[in-house]
C-alpha cells in the first residue's frame, strides 16, 4: 500500500499537470490514466535499475513497457548517450503515441524529458525522480536538455510532463552528499521568495539532514509549491522564472570548471548561492546579518563554501560570459535585494564582482 | 530593386507569420524587423554560399551577422553536422536573443530550424529558402529535425519561423533534377485537395519545368497558400496535416533504402504519389483514367517510375514500419479517396498493397 501525503497542480492551461508526493508510490500507483498509447520506454540508469526499475515498471498495469538504461551522471548527459534513448526507441518501433517515464535524477529527467520532446518531433512523458533535487527542482518546469562542450544545458526544449510521481521513500538509498545537494535547491526557494519557508528551514535543517520523513515531505511539498508557482507565472523564463537561477550562473561556472560530475549540480549551486549573497552585501542589498544568516543555512546543509581548487576569478568570468540569462553580451545575475525577494540584474560593480569571485578562490 | 509578387500569412494565433514571394529579395529586402535581438547566425551550405551568402547578409542591415556554412546533402542531416551549428553558436557567444536564417534547401531548412528550436531552448529563425522544394514545402509548417540511421526526420521539433523569404530567382542556378523534385511537392497539393490546381498544373506544366517566372512564381504562390491552410488547420498534425504526407510513406523508404541523399526527397516523394495513386486505385477508390492522369502530371515533371534497383517488397515493409504515422504497429497510408482528396487510413488490404509494391519494383 502507499500513502499520498500532499498533491499540488502545476496550472499551464491546457500543459497542466498534477505533482503527487508520497511513500511507497513506486510499485503501487497507477500512473496508466496518464499515458494515452499502449507502449512505455522508462529511460533510468546503471545505478537506480537494480533498486527502482520493478517497482516502476508495475505503476503501467497492463502496458507494453520498454526499458533504456544509461550509465550514471552528469558527464553522460551529451548527445551519445541521448541517442541510445533514440536508438532503443526506434529499434522497439515505438510509435508516435508512446510515452518517456524518466526514473532516477536530474540528469535522466532533463535526458528523457529532451528526448520526449524531439522524439517524432514530440511525444508525452512522466517524471519519477529519485533524488532530492530532482524530487524538489529539476522534475518540475519542463525545462529539458543536454550540455555542450562549451556550456551546460545549452541545447534543449521547454517541454512539460504529464504527471511528476515523488516517491520520497526512494531517498532513503541516497549518499548523503546528493542529499546535501538536493538541500542547496530546497534552501534556494526560502532565499529567493519565501522568508517563512526559510524560517521553517533554520528550525528544521538537522531533521532535513537526517531525512526524517515528515520534515522532507513538507520540504519537498513546499519546494515543488514554489516553483509551481513561479513556472505558472512565467513558463518560458521570460522574467520572473529566471529568480529560480539564484547562485546557478556562478554555479554553472563551478561545474563546467571542474567538469560535468565532478561537482554535483546542487553542490555547486550551494557554493554559487554564497557567492550571490556575498554580492548582494557588497551591493549595499542584504546587511552582513542576512549574509551570515544565508551562509549559516547553506553549510548547516553540508555545501562545499569554496570554489574548485585553482579556479581563478578569470575562469569564472569566461564561463560566466555564456550563461543563457546573459543579453547581447552583457552578463545577468540574480541578486537578493533582501533576504527572500531575488531579482535579475544586468547592471553590478564590475570591482564588487571581482571581490566576490576573490573571496571563494584559494 | 526587387519585386515582390505575393504575400500570404500562416495563420497560427500568436505564431502567426508572413511568406513572402518575390524576384530580387536576397539582397534587398529588409529582414531586421523580425530579428529582435542584435545577432543573426545565418546558416547555409557549402554549395548556396558562394552564390547567395552576400545577398542574405545584405538583408540584416546594422545587425551582428555570423556564418556558419555545413557540407551540402541529405546524407549530412544528421547529429554531427547540427552540432558543427551549436559550436558556432557558442564560439561566438550568442545569447538566447539571437537569431537563426537558414539560407539554402530542405535540408538547411530542417536543421537550422531545429538548432533554432533547441539553442538555449529556443530561439527564433527565418527561412531564406533556395530551392523549389524549400519554397513550396519544407520552409512552411514550423516542421524541423534531423535523420536517425534508423529512420527519416525521427528527431525533430515544431518550431515556427518569423517569416519566409522566398526569392524565386534562387531557382535559375538549380539544377534540373532539383527542379523536378520540387515540382514533386507542388503535384502534391493539386492531388491532396484542390482540383482546379491540378488543371492548372495540366496546363502549365511545361512552363514550370522551364522555370517561366509568371508560371513559377503561381505555383509556388499556390503551393504555399494550400500548405498555410493546412497547417493553421492542424498545426502539429493530430489530423489533417497527415494528408501532406501523400507518397511520403513510400518515400521515405525509398530514400532509407537508398541511403540518404542518393534519391532526392522530392524524387521518392514521386514515385511514392504514383505508388499511392496505384493503391487508390487498387482499393477502388480511383478510376483508372484517375489514376492515368497523375501518373502521367508525375511523369511529365521528370520524375522516376520505379524503386531503386534491388529494393524488394519485403525491404518497403519492414521500412515503412517505422513511420511516424503509424499508431501502435498499425501501418497508415494516405490514399485518394478522388484525385484532390486525400485521407490517411490504416486500413488497406494487405495483398493489394503487396501488389501495389511489386508493380514498381524490378
């Protein structure tokens, strides 16, 4: 038996699309009424098939279910190891109407979900994350993609699923640095618009830490309620989406340095958030107060405060000059203007930034 | 000074867009009002650039233009040569605000489309088609994508343009076989759904093939008038569009079987529309005076009659398997009901379409 504990809807008109939290979801519920023809591919990887397959496999009674399995992490995440997602699908003579389910983390989701959307120029898909980050940031938006040599996730579609299924009990065989990880994101919701959550976050980190299984559910609703909220307001990132990308531009910098896998996504976004609340002090935005305050959270979750080890302040402003938010060459960061309320801006003190990027190198 | 003969408009809400068909345009007419940003990347091939880079780049006044030129032909479609696009992209640091020309064929057409579709999530584009075929066909519909080695166009997006410019003196470097093909896709229009333009075609086919510029400025103004209608009809082809897809089953199995690139598109396409002609006609659908008079509109265009050599009926079966019209392992064709109207069925008598394939092969 499994126990939905909270449900929420992505409203995107006729793209919209429910968010179902709960435990012992995987094997039980039946995810069939979201998937219109009789064929499946669940596209998963080396090391979630041996814990998770079987159990998704059984949330499609009475479907023609194929499987695609990929090796593990981010340096996968390129256009080789896509087109094993498009070779099995084609080799199995999966039609038009079938339908992608994504089971493992970020980089299955962003992989299947880009691979949903440009299969036969579009089929549907669902989303079954397994990792705190995914279950929290990356299953949600229906941002899709691969990285390119030259910059992350520089190819991809906006392309929404049909349901995203969390089964928070699949968290309990996650190492503790990708739980850490998927807190950098949780964390960013409080930062970025939601002083209450960010409260509820200080009272509540060390049971977070610990995956006590009320405190993550709540934190996983509460994520997944923000980010709802934002991605309706603004699907394709044509403003407001882009707050969700507090301390990512950095972040982004961090990973392609030390190489896709190298640094987890969230571990590098935790790092980028420092670096973002450091500018917004050296702006005149947030006191040394909110600073503290932001950093204090941020380690409590077990981040990583400092960049790659000989990564200079130059690396980062040429990894930084390809960032997607950035407009005709001119670099965009999202800043705090306080504690909870994140803006884009185009327009920073090119020597505050600089001090920044100083201040977290060795 | 240019010309412009004839302006239409793709009716699709808010991604609504104008084709405009003219003499003279490359080189003359003012793109920059459908270009928001500050960079254009026009993308072209190695054959079209020495004869119409020039020109298009004269169409972005005061714009940052770049230029990336691909390897010309089909057989080139493929992943290696869309990303030679997002290198180029990302080498000259384009934001997400720039925008794509495709200045070339089909196939320049489909990939630069599908780079736009997919750089950064997105972009837009504008089609500078120079070939018949691009003219009256692929650069309408916002239907972009690349070839699998298992299958034609299996990877794509629908991604609209802003704006199609179409020079019609682009056509007088063509060669003849190229102009042949093209005329493939303008037959089509007249059997799928429009009589009096396939009377028309009757009467002016000779001209066409000679490329008189009233003649062929009225086809093409034509072809892209019935394609439009179609399109805002049923944009991602839940229904209606499939009809576009007269000969193409067969088609696409001819190119598959030839090796992409030996047989033009527009080639296959006709021998395909005899093939479904032939089909109508076995399912007593049409007359065989019908079926008479397409062959011979077909023939007179200067296309081929038979399969390529070796091709069996066994290689058109397991071939057709794989296109994206079928629904769960159901194959679908679209046939003539009459000449000028086409429908997509699934439900045709196996011996005759068996026989239907051993009257073209050798």
């Amino acid at each position: 038996m499994y126990q939905v504990r909270k449900e929420l809807n992505v409203e995107l008109g006729d793209r919209s699309y429910p968010i179902v939290i709960g435990q012992g979801l995987l094997g039980a519920y039946d995810l069939t009424p979201w998937v219109s023809g009789s064929q499946v591919m669940i596209v998963t990887n080396e090391t979630v098939a041996p814990l998770y397959l079987e159990r998704a496999k059984a949330c499609f009674p009475g479907k023609s279910v194929d499987v695609v399995t990929l090796p593990d992490g981010e340096k996968f995440k390129d256009w080789q190891t896509l087109n094993l997602i498009f070779d099995r699908l084609l080799e199995r003579r999966h039609s038009r109407k079938t339908t992608l389910a994504a089971l493992g983390g970020g980089v299955i989701g962003d992989m299947a979900g880009f691979a949903a959307a440009c299969y036969q120029r579009g089929v549907p898909f669902v989303q079954m994350p397994t990792t705190l980050l995914s279950q929290v940031d990356s299953s949600v938006g229906g941002k899709t993609g691969i990285n390119h040599p030259l910059g992350k996730n520089m190819v991809g579609a906006f392309h929404q699923p049909n349901i995203v299924l969390i089964d928070t009990d699949s968290l309990t065989t996650l190492p503790p640095r990708e739980v850490s990880a998927g807190l950098a994101e949780v964390i960013k919701y409080g930062l970025i618009r939601d002083v209450p959550f960010l409260e509820w976050l200080e009272a509540n980190m060390d049971a977070l830490v610990r995956l006590e299984p009320e405190a993550i559910g709540e934190a996983i609703f509460r994520s997944c309620q923000c980010k709802a909220d934002v991605v309706s307001a603004d699907e394709r990132e044509g403003g407001l989406r882009a707050i969700l990308n507090l301390g990512h531009t950095f972040g982004h910098a961090i990973e392609t340095y030390a190489g896709y896998g190298n640094w987890l996504h969230g571990e590098a976004v935790g790092t980028g958030m420092m670096m973002a609340s450091d500018l917004s002090l050296r702006e005149g935005m947030i006191s040394a107060d909110d600073h503290q305050r932001a950093l204090a959270l941020i380690r409590r979750a077990g981040l990583p405060e400092r960049a790659p080890k000989g990564m200079t302040s130059d690396d980062f402003m040429s990894l930084m000059a390809v960032d997607k938010k950035n407009v005709d060459g001119n670099l965009r960061l999202v800043l705090m203007r306080a504690l909870g309320d994140a803006f884009v801006t185009a327009d920073v003190q090119p020597d505050n930034l600089r001090k920044t990027l100083l201040e977290f190198i060795d």
